[in-house]
C-alpha cells in the first residue's frame, strides 16, 4: 500500500474562517475611529477659540489705558467664533480690588454635530 503524502498548508476554508474573523475585529473598530475624528475635531476647534482669547486678552492687557469703563466688545471672526471681551473695574464689579482691571474674554463657537461650544477666560491687569 502506498502512504499517502501529507502536505502542510491551509485550506481554503480555514483562510476563509479566519478572514470572517479578522473583518468582525475590524468593524468592531470602526465605531472608536469616527469617535476619535470627532474629538481631533473639537480639540481642533478648542484649540482656535484659545488661541482668539489669548490674543484678545494680550490686545487688551497691552493698551495704555482704557478709555470707557466698563468697555464690552463683541467680534466675529471668520464667521464662526464670536469673541466676547469685557474689561471692569471696582466701579462696576465689586470682586475686583481697587487699582486693577479685570478682563474677561469668552469665544462661542456652534461645532460640526451644531452644539453650542464657549470658553471663558479671565485675567486681571493693574491701573
């Protein structure tokens, strides 16, 4: 009788069960990669809204004097962002020491999935 030779190797069935098997693990990922562009996507626009504040805060804390207070301004930039800044003083807030300026900046911003998104800042500066 003769032996019947042994090959080594996979099946077609095999590679096929694994290939089901690999694309299950695969589309259980899908759902955290459209999370993960949503958040890239808010910290995105966060970061913009910070870097508006932070402008609008060093434009204010470097002007010589402020002619009118309380002094509101109110900006859109780029059609997105709308840039708040305040600045008091004792007269109008009674939390704010005598000699010193607060400065209030806040960025409203409506996101991708149309939410409603704001940061707020504050800093003070002396007279």
């Amino acid at each position: 009788m003769k032996k019947l030779r042994v090959e080594n190797g996979f099946t077609l069935i095999e590679v096929m069960v694994s290939i089901v098997i690999l694309a299950i693990g695969l589309l259980g990922l899908a759902p955290m990669m459209a999370i993960s562009i949503t958040g890239n996507a808010f910290a995105n626009e966060a970061t913009e809204a910070t870097v508006l504040a932070q402008d609008k805060i060093e434009e204010l804390k470097n002007m010589a004097s402020f002619a009118s207070i309380p002094q509101s301004d109110s900006v859109d930039v780029d059609g997105k962002y709308s840039v708040v800044s305040r600045v008091d003083d004792t007269g109008s807030d009674g939390t704010v020491p005598v000699g010193v300026y607060k400065i209030f900046v806040r960025v409203h911003w409506v996101d991708q999935a149309d939410v409603g998104r704001r940061l707020e800042f504050f800093t003070y500066r002396t007279k």
